[in-house]
C-alpha cells in the first residue's frame, strides 16, 4: 500500500467518521441543575450528620476520663478522712461514705446517658446509611469510637444498674457486630441481617429509648 | 497555552474558590459544549453523556483546590471528563456484554451495500471495537478535531503516543472496512 492510498483512506475514514456518536444540543441548563443539586446533597449532609456525633463522642470521652478522675480523687479524699475519723468515733465514716458514692455515680450517670444517647444515633445512622450502601469510613470510626467507649464503661464497673449493665453489654455485641461491617466495607445483606437480629432480639432501641430522658436524646435521632 | 490564558484560568479558579457562585457557572459554560460533546462522542448516548459530564464537573470542583495550572484548565478538565467516561464506559460494557446473549445482534454481512449506510455503520462498530487505548485518541483526533498536544495533554502520554495510537487506530479501522468496502479502503 502506497503513503498516498493511505491518504486517501485515512481521508475518508476522517469523512466517514465526523457523524460518529454525533451529538444533538448539549442540555446546559439541566446538567448544571443536577449539578448544582448533587453537590449540595454529597457536602452538606455529609458534614452536619457526621460531623456533630464525632465531636460528641470526644466530649463524652472527655467527661467520662473528668468524671472517673474526680470520682477516685473523692473516693481516696474521703477514705483517708474516714481513716482519721474512725480513729475517734465511728460514725463518721457513714456519713462520708454515702456522698462519696452519691457522687461518682452522678458523674458516672452522666457519662453513661451519654454514651446511650451517642449509641442511639450510631445505631440510627448506620442502619439509614446500610440501607442506602452508604457506609463509610466515618461510620467505621464513629463505631469504633463508641465499641471502646461502651467496653470502658463495662470496665469501670461501677454501674450497680443491672439493666445499665445488660444494656451496655448487648451495645457491646452491637456495636462490634457494626465495627466489623464498617471495617469490611461490602454491604453484604446476609451480615447486615444479623446485625438487625441482634438489635431487635436484645432489644436494643427499646431499651436505649426507654433508659434515656428525653432531653439527652440527640437531635435529629 | 498563552501566559494571558493561563492567567484567566487561575483568576476563574481562584474565584470559584473563594466561593463565588458565578465563576463556578462562568467555568462551567466555557468548558461544557467540547467536554459534552466529547463525553457523546465516546458514550454514543445523550443519557450516559449527560451522566458523565456531569460526574465531571463535580469532580472538577470537588478537586479545584488542586489545580495547579501547570497544564490549561481545559486539559485538566477533560483529564478528569476522559477519566470519568472510561470508567463508566467499562461499567456498561460489562452490563451490556451480560446481556449481549439474549438480544438479537444486527447482521451487518446481510444488509446490502453501500457507501453512506452500511459502509458508516461498519465503520461506526469498529470504532467501538478499537482498545481503550486506541479509542479515545481517534476520536479526540479524527471525530473532534483535537490535536496531538491536547490528547497528549488530557490523556498524560507523550505526543509521540498520541500520533502512534493514532496511526494504529487507522489502520486498524482500515483493516476492518477492507473486507467491506474493497481495495478502495485498504
């Protein structure tokens, strides 16, 4: 084949190919609405539903670790005072030994609500957001966040609440079950279905809802 | 790209980053039309283009703060368009290759000859056969009217690729009519 064959073929391949995938008027106005409206919907949800529980989980950490410092600090305080006193009479250790308690439970109380009303919302979110194969990795870490904060308050142990002991167990077994999924990033039906198990078997909503006042009830849950 | 352009581009980009609603549309009406047009081009669909050209341009603006104007801002946003459509590309393939099977696939041997219909046609499905490498450099190149630097440009190949790419895709689509259209073509 000769260059001006080539030529010549190549100029009617050009020729031939102008009406290729031809395009008819491009749909400015309509493109750029979407535009407009799918930007709108990626940012600003993202940032007001995602952004507020993450900073509520470090405040919650913060008055957990203030609370649990001030309670053992009053707890000591107030056995040293009562080893002076019961060098002279007895009865003053009752006397401090009820407020000591009355205290590091109120703080630890507290703390507690917290945390259950945190939990509400990750429990929420991450079911709207599962739901919609939206699970991302500030999902993972918000529920990573709350699995350490939920078995640090297992650990303290100082919940005498039988009822918050069980709900913080059964929020144990959740909020792992939700970590793991988060962490595997799949959206596989099969896990997200024993997810929904373990939170209506135990209960967990009901119990959350019903342990929770009113007021500590983050908004939008 | 001329010093004077380079400027406009960093002023409009520096704009739509302070948050100006329209520099965002100026930016987005001086590029739409090619990088639409484009998108059609290589989707064959005024939906899917739309799609992509959309896709696109939030992309652009999601990532403007990273433009660092050391290309035009025209290659850099069909950098990302080319991107976006090759992706989306590659999905409906895979969708339309699952259901190849079950419809019925045109007969190209059997319809009669003829220069404008068919032999388009033909031409028209060997485009689409060309390698994802191949297919957007003739189209930029032959269908568009782009020349080497900005393929090179967008596409982040030398110039020299760019005509090589090109050359193989012609003398492919050459093979291809050969049968078709006789020695006239090949």
């Amino acid at each position: 084949m000769t260059i001006d064959k080539d030529d010549r073929a190549d100029g009617m391949l050009i020729e031939a190919s102008r009406d290729y995938n031809a395009p008819a008027a491009v749909p400015r106005d309509a493109m750029w609405a979407r535009i407009e409206a799918a930007r709108k919907s990626r940012l600003a949800p993202k940032r007001s539903r995602w952004i507020w529980p993450s900073a509520a989980v470090a405040a919650a950490a913060v008055i957990m670790a203030v609370g649990v410092v001030v309670g053992r600090r009053w707890e000591r305080g107030s056995s040293r005072a009562g080893l002076a006193a019961n060098t002279t009479t007895a009865p003053a250790t009752t006397a401090t030994g009820p407020e000591s308690d009355a205290s590091g439970s109120l703080s630890y109380k507290l703390v507690v609500q917290k945390h259950l009303a945190n939990s509400e919302a990750l429990i929420t979110s991450f079911r709207s957001a599962a739901k919609r194969g939206e699970v991302d990795a500030q999902l993972r870490d918000w529920s990573k966040d709350m699995l350490s904060t939920t078995r640090m308050l297992e650990a303290s142990g100082t919940s005498s609440d039988p009822t918050i002991k069980r709900l913080l167990s059964d929020l144990d077994l959740v909020l792992t079950q939700i970590k793991l999924y988060t962490a595997r990033g799949t959206n596989d039906a099969d896990d997200l279905d024993l997810i929904e198990e373990s939170i209506n078997s135990r209960g967990v909503m009901t119990k959350l809802r019903s342990t929770l006042p009113a007021r500590t009830l983050p908004a939008g849950t | 790209m001329t010093e004077n352009a380079r400027l406009i581009d960093r002023q409009l980009v520096h704009r739509c980053l302070a948050g100006e609603p329209q520099a965002e549309r100026a930016l987005y009406d001086a590029h739409v039309e090619r990088i639409y047009r484009l998108m059609h081009r290589m989707a064959g669909d005024a939906d899917l283009a739309a799609d992509f050209t959309q896709e696109a341009f939030i992309r652009a603006f999601e990532r403007l703060e990273q433009f660092r104007g050391d290309s035009s801002l025209a290659t850099w946003l069909h950098t990302i368009a080319v991107s976006v459509a090759l992706n989306g590309m590659r999905k409906v393939k895979r969708i339309r290759s699952r259901t190849e099977n079950i419809e019925d696939t045109p007969d190209l041997a059997a319809r009669p000859v003829g220069f404008s219909g068919d032999l388009k046609l033909r031409l028209y499905t060997a485009i689409d056969a060309l390698s994802e490498k191949l297919r957007p450099v003739f189209v930029m190149h032959d269908v568009e009217g782009y020349t080497h630097e900005e393929i090179a440009g967008t596409l982040g190949i030398p110039v020299g690729t760019s005509k090589a790419r090109l050359f193989d895709a012609r003398a492919k689509l050459r093979l291809a009519l050969a049968a078709f259209a006789g020695d006239s073509i090949a």
